[in-house]
C-alpha cells in the first residue's frame, strides 16, 4: 500500500494514514436527506467522498464503505423541534414519506452516476435500522446517558466529558450558545434527542419502549457505522456544516457507548457557495445536475470544476466560473484523448511523461491535492503528443473519474432531458407521418442548439 497522507479535523493536523486492519480501510459518509433534489452543493461534498474514495483504491487499499440514506429523523430545524423533513415533503406533494423517499433517492443516485462517483459498498436507509438504534438508545440509557422526558429520550452531554472536542468548543460554550429550550424538561439546552414520542398524526412511528416514536437523526449515524464496521473504524467524512453539532453529538452517542474513541480519522469538505453567498430558495440560487445540464453543461465538466478546488477550500459557484472549467475541460480531454493514435514517444518525452503521472498521484496522496494534480496533468498534455500520454491518463482516470481519455462526444447522458423529451415527440410525430408538427419540434430543438439525425427506426441528438 502507498503511502498516504490527510488532515484530521480531529487534531488539526495532517497525518500519516495508519489504517486499523490494513489492506481494508473502514469508512462512514453521511449520507443524503431525501426530501428533495440534491443540490450542487451537496453533490460537493460527495464529490469529496469519492476523490478520498478512488484515491483509497488506487493506494491498494480495500475499501469498506458506508453510506446512510436519512428518511426518518432529520426534522426542519436543529434542536430538535420543527417537524421530520422526510413529513413536510410527504405532506407538500401528497404522497407517503416512502414514495418521497424512494423518488428522490432513485434522483440522486442517478447524479451520483452522472458525476462518476462510485457508490459505496454498503447503502442503508435509516428505516430499515430501526430495532438497532432502539437497542442503541437502551443501551445508553441504562450506562446513565440517556433520559427521558415527556417527548423523548435525550442525551445528557454534561455527562460525556469529551463533549465538543471535534468542533473545540467546551461544555460551557455548547450550553451557552444553545438556544433556550422551548422543552423545559431538558436537563441543558444543549442535550439532544436520541427519540422523539410520537404525536398521535406524525406519518412515521415504531413501538418503542418509550412508546410510539421515531429516531433522532444523529443516532442513525452511531448505530449504522457500529452496525456496518464495528466498534472502531478508520474514516467518517461529512460536509462542515456537520461539525459542531452532528458529528459532535455522533461522538458523543458512540463513544459514550463503547467507552472508547470510535473514528480515528474525521474529514470535511468545504462549502460551496453560489455568487459568493450561501445557497437559498428565496434567493433562487439552489441548483441541481439538471438544470446545469439544462443550461448545457455536462455533469463531468461540473466534476472537473469541483476537482479544481481543494476540498478543504471554500468553492465560489458562478456560471463563469463553471463555463471557464468547462473550456478548460474540454480542451485537455481533447488534447490527451487524441493521443490514442499518436506515435509512441522519444525516450526523453517517454521519461517526462512517467514523471508527470508520478507527480499527479503524489499530490492526490497528499491530503487529496486534485487542484495541484490536475495542474499536472496539463502539464503532461502540453508535452509533444505521443501514446504514452494516452496511457498515463487512461491509468490515472482510476483516481479523476474524468474520462479525459475518451474521445468527446456527444454521450445520451449529456443531452438534457428538455432536449430528449422534444426529441422523443418528433419521433412519434415521424412515425405518424405527421410533418408538420415534425418539422416544427425539429425547429425548437434547432434553437436549443440540437440538431437530429434520423435513422430508419431511430434517431440520434447531436449538439450543433
Ligand atoms: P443533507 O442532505 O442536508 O444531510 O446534506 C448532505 C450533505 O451535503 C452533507 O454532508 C452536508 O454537509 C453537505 N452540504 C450541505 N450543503 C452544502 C454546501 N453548500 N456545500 C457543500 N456541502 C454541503
Ligand atoms: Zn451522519
């Protein structure tokens, strides 16, 4: 195994990767709330996941990966109020939580394919793991963690002496900064829910021995990693946002429950941000694959553009910027991609290009460099065109995930659905011999930028 290196949000440093049970590295990712479209913010984040993920691999590590799906449990607003997100969806378009559920996760595991982001090894939805985090939450009631109060059973982090460690804030500041409890049976503000009692209408509710209830959202993330990976595990990755409260209580459940530290190694990715702010509804700001690809970007140009960015720096989404890394993208898998039939190189091109990959695959291993690897790789493409450089991309494409070695051609998977839709009428239009409304979708499809290719009994879209 290669060597590798990543900083630990734990201690603030970077650290020499040392996993427990070499060559299989075990890892939790927080996974997507399906109550709606994934943004490209969140994709961020998974983007992240995967750059560790690849690079993991292609060190010669095994990889035992979990992700979680949350569909119960997450409610509107922190502190444990406010209602589940999963029953305000399920209520807005009339539908139960599951069809919510299963809608929104079939989206974002289609913009996790369209990203190139493998998919974990193991994938768990938080209601099918139900009993577990019921033992779970018994367990650390009777170790003297847990209480229970008219609505619930809450954690008591006056009693877990570690508390804020991840985030380095203090008992105190976690205590001062918590809003005041609208449940005034809470022992401190900041105690958490580990269930909440149901209201007699909530959609989603188990028998429990505290009643008719359902989880708290941080306790499906302690009980799916000891489920999945046992009582100690390498690597737990989540967006920033996670710190200071999720993944601080997640410590807090498990390790209050094992008695000893659970993860050794805490990653985050940075924020995206769109023109320069956060992403908001009310701003009209939020945006998914699709309507990137609706304004005619691809979802791996999207991909490069997160790659140019470390994952530990802030990103600034603006569509020049993206239209920039889309050029830029564009160009370089043009130029390595037509090195598939270049001739093999000299000896001394031969030698810069080993050189180049070697220096590509040492900025990934240390602490998942892609900006300064992707800086390399433009190198590599500038040197005098030959088949070794095709080669060197095709291996590295285990750790980009860029396909800059296949030529660039329109894929079905770029073309956006607007497009195929119109395309899809014309061609029932042409079976029904009606021209007219033929030629008129052929017109709208034109100023789209589309053009069509008929076949005998088919079509192809092409971008103009
Ligand atoms: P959620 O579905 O809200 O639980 O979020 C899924 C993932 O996206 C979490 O790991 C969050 O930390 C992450 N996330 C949310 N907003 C952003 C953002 N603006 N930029 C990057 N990651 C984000
Ligand atoms: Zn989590």
């Amino acid at each position: 195994m290669d060597k590798l290196r990543f900083y630990n949000t734990l201690s603030r440093k970077k650290e020499d990767f040392a996993p427990i049970a070499p060559p299989t590295v075990t890892m939790y990712s927080c996974g997507p709330t399906v109550y709606n479209y994934a943004h490209i913010g969140n994709l961020r984040t998974y983007v992240f996941m995967d750059e560790l993920r690849r690079t993991l691999k292609f060190a010669g590590y095994t990889t035992k990966s979990v992700m979680n799906i949350t569909d119960v449990g997450h409610l509107t607003s922190d502190g444990d109020e406010g209602e589940d997100k999963m029953q305000t969806a399920a209520k807005k378009q009339n539908k139960s939580p599951e069809e919510i559920a299963s809608f929104y996760s079939s989206v974002f595991f289609k913009d996790l394919d369209r990203l190139h982001i493998l998919l974990p090894e193991i994938i768990s939805k938080a209601t099918d793991n139900i009993q577990d985090m019921i033992e779970f939450v018994k367990t650390l009631c009777d170790l003297g963690y847990g209480y229970e109060t008219d609505d619930g059973i809450y954690f008591d982090i006056s009693k877990f002496k570690d508390y804020g460690k991840l985030s380095r804030c203090s008992i105190e500041d976690a205590l001062a900064g918590a809003r005041v409890a609208v449940n005034t049976q809470k022992r401190h503000p900041a105690d958490f829910a580990l269930w909440k009692k149901a209201e007699k209408n909530h959609i989603m509710q188990w028998q429990s021995p505290w009643g008719m209830g359902y989880p708290g959202w941080h306790i499906e993330c302690s009980t799916m990693s000891k489920k999945f990976l046992g009582e100690r595990f390498d690597i737990h990755t989540g967006g920033v946002d996670h710190i200071p409260i999720h993944h601080e209580n997640e410590i807090a459940q498990s390790e209050a429950l094992e008695g000893h530290k659970v993860v050794n190694l805490w990653m985050h990715g940075e924020f995206m941000l769109v023109d320069g702010g956060k992403m908001s509804k009310s701003l009209g700001n939020v945006y998914t694959i699709d309507d990137l690809i609706s304004k005619g970007y691809s979802p791996l140009a999207f991909r490069y553009f997160c790659l140019n960015t470390h994952y530990r720096n802030k990103l600034n989404f603006t569509f020049d910027g993206l239209a920039g890394a889309a050029t830029a993208y564009n160009r370089l898998r043009t130029a390595i991609s037509s090195c598939e039939n270049a001739p093999n190189a000299d000896a001394q091109t031969a030698a810069a290009v080993q050189k180049q990959k070697t220096t590509v695959i040492a900025a990934v291993y240390d602490d998942l460099n892609y900006p300064l690897a992707l800086g390399e790789l433009w190198t590599m493409a500038k040197l005098p065109a030959c088949k070794q450089i095709f080669d060197a991309a095709k291996e590295l494409d285990a750790l980009l995930g860029l396909d800059l070695h296949l030529p660039l051609e329109q894929k079905a998977d770029d073309i956006p659905d607007e497009v195929k839709e119109i395309a899809e009428r014309r061609f029932a239009a042409r079976k029904n011999k009606d021209w007219a409304t033929s030629d008129a979708l052929r017109a709208e499809l034109d100023k789209l930028g589309y053009t069509i290719l008929d076949g005998k009994d088919s079509y192809d879209i092409k971008k103009k």
